[in-house]
C-alpha cells in the first residue's frame, strides 16, 4: 500500500517510475518508513525488559552520545544528533543498554524534538521513581538545513529536567559539565 502512494507521489512528481533507477524506489521507501518508524510498535515494558534493579546507589548515571535518528512530523525530513540521559537512582537502576534502547524506541516515530526529549524523560521518571532525571539532545533538522532557512550550521538543542536536576543548580551544572565534548575514549 505505501508503495503505491509513493509511486504516485513520484508521478505527480513528474518521474516516471517505470525507469532504471525509479523501478524499485517504492517498495525501498516503504520498507524505509517501516524501519523509521518502527517505534510505534514496541512498548516501554518490553524495552525496558524487567532490567529493573533495586541497587544502593544514589550518585548520577549517565549514558552520553546515545546516536538519534528520527523523521520531523511537519515535513517528513531527518533529523539526527546526541542524546545525553542521566538519572539520580532513588532505589532501582535500570540496565544501561535500557537507555539507549528507549531513546531509539522514541526517536523511531514521527516527532518534535521537545516532544522526544519529554517522552525519555518522563519514561524514566515513572519507572524508576529517581530523585532526578535529565535529558538534553542535540540535533540537525534536515527541514531547516536543506529547505526553509537553509542554515548549515544550526542545531536546536532542547532539554528536560525533573526532580533534583531542576531543583538543584549545582546537580545539574555537573550533569551539564559531564556532557561536554572530550576527546574520544576509544
């Protein structure tokens, strides 16, 4: 079905479909939405998988430089970044391939950026009660930078912080200190 809308998009588009390079562009787009937006189909219990621990930590665990990749809902386009998520643990930890698995989860739908940096946020909040979260991504909107303003260089960057990352400055001036660019590890 989505195959076929694209082949008529491409033909109101003025292509010919039938073309060498155009014969197999439909189902490839289509199977490309699917992939993209794949997010629709999973749940946050089956991500977060009962990696749920209780742990006697109460320092700050951060997972950083987790890759984004989603489709901006109002044009379509790609837009791709970093997100960084840290939390406060309260009495339970969670996996850390958890994390980047629920900003996949969320990144893999159609969305707003404010939207997906809220959606992590707040997922976390709920399931592991901590007595903080935190959520920055930044990211480059394919919409501004190939369309509309067209400005190469411009990253929207957008946050969310609950708890003791809201409330308290200096927890959240270490998170933002422990998310500046180094050098690589590896």
């Amino acid at each position: 079905m989505i195959d076929e809308l694209v082949a008529r998009i491409l033909k109101e588009l003025g292509e010919n479909v039938q073309r060498a390079g155009l014969e197999r562009t439909p189902e490839r787009v289509a199977k490309a939405l699917k992939f993209l937006t794949s997010g629709y189909d999973k749940d946050v219990r089956d991500v977060l998988n009962d990696a749920l621990f209780v742990e006697d930590y109460d320092e700050m665990v951060l997972v950083k430089d987790i890759d984004v990749f989603s489709l901006c809902e109002h044009h379509l386009l790609p837009f791709f970044g970093k997100c960084h998520v840290a939390y406060l643990p309260g009495k339970k930890i969670v996996g850390l391939s958890k994390i980047p698995r629920l900003v996949e989860m969320f990144s893999r739908r159609l969305q707003v950026q404010e939207r997906l940096t809220t959606q992590i946020a707040q997922t976390l909040k709920d399931a592991l009660q901590p007595r903080g979260v935190a959520v920055v991504i930044e990211a480059v909107h394919l919409c501004m930078v190939m369309r509309g303003v067209e400005k190469q260089n411009s990253r929207a960057v957008t946050s969310a912080m609950l708890g003791a990352f809201r409330d308290r400055p200096e927890t959240r001036a270490e998170f933002m200190e422990l998310i500046k660019p180094r050098g690589n590890m590896v």
